[in-house]
C-alpha cells in the first residue's frame, strides 16, 4: 500500500520507528535532510541535471520518458537497498516536493510488497515545519559565564539529572571561539543545524524548563534561528563568576592537547585583536608547550569580548549570579544552579 503521510504524521510513534529514505540527490541530501533519514537517490547529481534541463526544454512527459531511460537498469538495486534498510518492508520515503521522483520509487516498492508512506509535500513541508518548530516559544533559562567556566560539562550534568537541554555547540559542531572547531569538527550546513535544531525541539516537553548555553547569534559558520536567538536574549539567566586560575584548567584540560600548528593558525586568526605583542608572545608559548601561559594570554581577549557581548539585563525576566570555585565539579556545580533557579521562581518544586 502507498499511504500519503504529513510531517507531523512520521512522528507518530508508530510511524517515528520506520527508515526514512530520502530519495534526493547527493547534493540535495547534503545540504540538508530530516534527521537519521537515509540516503536512497534516484539520481545522481548529474543525472537530475539532465531531467531537470529536460523538463524544462521539452516538457514534462519527455522528461519522464528521460527518467526511465536513467534509472531503467537501477531499480532491482534501489529494491535491494530499500530491504537492507527495511527487512520488514515498511518505509517512509520522499523527494524534494512530493512529485515524480518520489511517485516512481513508491511505485516500484510497493509493486514488490513494500509498505509505503510518502510525505505529503516532501522535504520542502519539512523545511516549513522546521522553521515553525524553531519559532515556537520555549520556557528558556539560559546559563552564562566567562570562557573556561565549564558551562557546557554543567548543562551535560543538568541533562543527567532530568532538565531539558538544547546544546547548541554540540549541534554546530563548534565551541564558539576561534578554536571553536577543536582541530578537526566539521560543521553541518545551516540548513542542517536548524533541521536537527527542530528535531531536538519536537521532542521537548512545553511545560518544563529548557536549559542553553549563553551564545553569540553565530556558532562559527552557523547561526541561531532568529526567532530562537530573539527568546535566548530575554530568558532569565544564571551566571557562572569563575576565578581565573580555575577557567585555566578547565581549558587546558579541553585545549592544551589540541595540535600546535591549529592552536597557532586559530590564534592569528584574533591578531588584530589581541594585538601584535600579544599574539607572538601566545605562539610562542604554544611552541614552548607553556599551555597554562598561552591560555591566559588568549583570556584576556576573550574576557574583554565576552563583557562586549552580554545581553542587556534590563530586557531579561531575572538574572542572578553564583560564585563557584570548584567547576570541575559538574554535578555539585549542578545542584547550586537548580537551587538557584528554583530560588527565582523558574523551577517548580516537584
């Protein structure tokens, strides 16, 4: 059977379980695709190329004709693939807009006994509920702090423990700093971010806390819905006032084992802002294995940015602040931060 399905319809929890095979181009799925979905195309990159030309140039029943010519000889490997993803034989599959390509391979897996259940819409439905997704409101409060202040390790712990949490920086595959790609991250397409932004969000309970990280709008090559970015701005916050020596150690735990040439490359990349004097004096640190003096160096920059960047307060719900010396110690750090929050009234006592 061919089934027409919505988006909201796949996340059913009966339907949430199937492959979903998405049957675009290369190109296509790598610039953005649903979450876990797998890559089944009907046609190559360049092949799309020439039914699209073709389409256009001569219309629609030549380009199908066109079409079969192409994918004629590939469809017992398309079935063959759909069994290796599915053995049960039920799949969920789309194109681009629900169209041909999308038809043809519902045809032929449900001509060999396949289940099937085509996106109404296709990728572009997805793409408008993502966006819908990443606009809803969420009940935020947002965790701040100077660099070095283990706010991620924190929110990782606040996760343990039961609270909702979007980690955006694990999202963008970056830490937000010029060293953010820790040598060797590679990061999604902004299409891609927002997509698994969206896929975290859906799965959010409305009536609970959600928990981020304080973050500038971008996160390295990405950037932060402007919807979202417009609620993290005037969500309550908590933050982190860590002493020097103690941000040191957690970044030399995080950064002192990087490769020295990115260490080095990341750093000139800040020269016009840490300036000459004290860019050479960091390289030459990092050649000297000085990471604890290197670190400090870059610090300044980063503390003076970070004081740049704070968002007003007078625009938030509350704020307060918690002293902490020990923030290594993600867990205890943890529960003074939900004592915190339930102390301004943001957390219901359970």
């Amino acid at each position: 059977m061919i089934h027409p399905v919505t988006i909201e319809m796949i996340l059913d929890p009966i339907l949430s379980t199937l492959p979903i095979l998405d049957i675009r181009s290369p190109k296509e799925y790598a610039k953005g695709h649903i979450p876990g979905a797998l890559s089944l195309p009907l046609f190559t990159d360049e092949e799309r190329a020439v039914v699209g030309t073709t389409y256009h140039q001569a219309g629609r029943q030549t380009a199908i004709l066109k079409g079969f010519d192409i994918t004629g000889p590939k469809w017992a490997g398309f079935i063959k693939t759909a069994l290796q993803y599915a053995p049960d034989q039920k799949v969920v599959l789309h194109c681009w807009r629900g169209g041909m390509r999308s038809e043809a391979m519902a045809w032929a897996l449900n001509l060999y006994g396949f289940d099937v259940y085509v996106i109404k819409g296709g990728y572009k439905a997805f793409r408008r509920w993502t966006r819908r997704i990443c606009s809803q409101p969420l009940d935020l409060i947002v965790l701040s702090g100077k660099t070095g202040s283990n706010k991620t390790g924190i929110l990782h712990q606040l996760q343990l423990d039961g609270e909702q949490v979007i980690d955006l920086e694990a999202m963008a595959c970056h830490q937000g700093s010029a060293y953010g790609s820790m040598g060797s991250l590679t990061q999604p397409s902004q299409e891609q971010f927002e997509n698994n932004l969206a896929w975290t969000i859906k799965v959010l309970d409305p009536n609970k806390q959600v928990w981020m990280e304080d973050e500038s709008m971008t996160i390295g090559k990405v950037a932060i819905p402007a919807p979202l970015w417009a609620q993290l701005c005037i969500a309550p916050e908590i933050e982190l006032a860590v002493p020097l020596e103690n941000r040191v150690e957690v970044l030399h735990q995080q950064y002192g084992i990087l490769d020295k040439d990115f260490l080095e490359a990341s750093t000139l990349k800040i020269k016009k802002r840490l300036g000459p004097d004290q860019t050479s004096a960091a390289i030459e640190d990092i050649q000297n294995n000085k990471m604890r003096s290197f670190i400090r160096r870059v610090l300044t920059y980063y503390d003076k940015a970070y004081a740049k960047s704070r968002k007003p307060v007078e625009k938030k719900r509350w704020t307060a602040q918690l002293s902490v010396e020990q923030v290594q110690d993600a867990k205890q750090v943890a529960v003074l931060v939900l004592a915190l929050a339930k102390q301004n009234g943001s957390i219901q006592s359970k």
